[in-house]
C-alpha cells in the first residue's frame, strides 16, 4: 500500500481565517514532506520532517506552521494568507527510495 | 544555474517514437535520482529510480552520468498515454523537483 491521504482536497478560505490541512501514511515512512505547487510549475519544497522533527524548513513564511504529532500524521496550520498563496498543496512520504505523494489540497486564499 | 534544470519542451512526438530527457543538476554530493510523472491537476507518481548502473523497466530506461552530472529518460514506442509532464528528483538532503519536460504523444 503506497497511500498517502490528504485531507480536505479543495479548501476556500479568506485572508483572516485560520485552517489546517491534513497529511497521513501508514507505510513506516520517516521522512514526511510539504510542498505547494502553482499551475504549469514544478512542486516547491516547504518543510521535511524526518523522525518527527523538523529538518528543513525552506525560508517558508510564518504564515504557515506545519506539525508532526506522530510519525503517520502531518499537519500545516494555515493563517493570515495572502491570495498569492492560492496553489496546489503536496504532502509526500518517503523512506528513502523515493516519495510517495497524497493527491493535494487544492487551496484558494479570497 | 538552478539546481535541477530540464527542457521545458513541448516534445510533440507520434505514436511509436522514441524520446529522451535529460535532467541537469549542480550538487555533486547528490545521491538519489527518481523520475516521476505528473498528468494535468494531478499529483506527481513515482516512475523509477535512477541507479548508477541504470535500469530499465519495460518501456522506460533511466541512466545516470556523474561525471557530466545528469540523469536520461528514454521512453520507446511512445503511447498516447504517455502524455504528461516528467519531473526529475535529485537528493542531497531534500528533494529539489526540476523543472519538468511536457510530452504529447500524438496519434
């Protein structure tokens, strides 16, 4: 099984809300991955964790959070997003023979 | 120079071609390099990895050349269903996408 799901798949919210979108794997991966993805580009590293702790952080604004409760789930908090931060949001897993990806969440910031 | 660089394309091929890409990247000390395809609004799926002997699997065939630091793509007896955007992955600690090359295979 090489499932990766992502929840929600489309999410719409304003410039002042707060939300978070979901991440979970249950093949033993230890390396989890965020990535954002615009139309016609290539995915855009945010944030990997390995072993649940956070190992690269890619100069991503503050304005996104991620969190590694266990070492199946992710999460990335989302607040105060700008409307240019509308795009394909990515979570992938890996246990070093390549990542798997979940099918996104497609995010719309108004 | 960007870190993992490809051709952008398009690569109009017909059915029954053959088609190569190739996939730059800067860091020496990478050590990972996987292929993946990516259909329109799609995620990317995992093709192959790239080993330093190469591999093959079925249709597809991956090589690696350190010395001149890039990895190929070569698909045979190209199928319409081949359409997409191909993205190489090179490791060093993360993984940086290239740019990605579009393939339309057309009937």
């Amino acid at each position: 099984d090489t499932e990766v799901t992502q929840t929600p798949k489309h999410l719409v919210m304003g410039m002042t809300n707060k939300k978070s979108l979901k991440c979970e794997q249950h093949m033993g991966h230890r390396a989890m991955y965020w990535y954002k993805q615009k139309a016609k580009k290539p995915p855009e590293l945010m944030f990997v964790y390995s072993y649940e702790k956070l190992s690269i952080n890619e100069s991503v604004p503050s304005r996104f959070s991620p969190e590694c409760p266990n070492s199946s789930l992710l999460n990335l908090h989302l607040h105060a997003l700008q409307p240019e931060d509308s795009a394909l949001y990515l979570c992938a897993s890996s246990q070093g023979s390549g990542m798997y990806f979940g099918a996104g969440t497609r995010l719309s910031v108004l | 120079r960007k870190e993992v660089e490809q051709d952008p394309g398009p690569f109009n091929v017909p059915e029954g071609a053959t088609v190569a890409f190739n996939c730059t990247y800067s860091n020496s000390a990478s050590q990972s390099f996987f292929w993946y395809r990516q259909d329109c609004r799609k995620e990317p799926k995992l093709l192959m990895s790239v080993y330093s002997s190469g591999n093959e699997d079925g249709r597809f065939t991956a090589q690696l050349n350190r010395a001149s630091q890039y990895i190929s793509l070569l698909i045979r007896d190209s199928k319409l269903s081949d359409s997409a955007t191909y993205l190489c992955v090179v490791n060093a600690a993360n993984g940086i996408f290239g740019t990605g090359t579009r393939l339309k295979v057309l009937a």
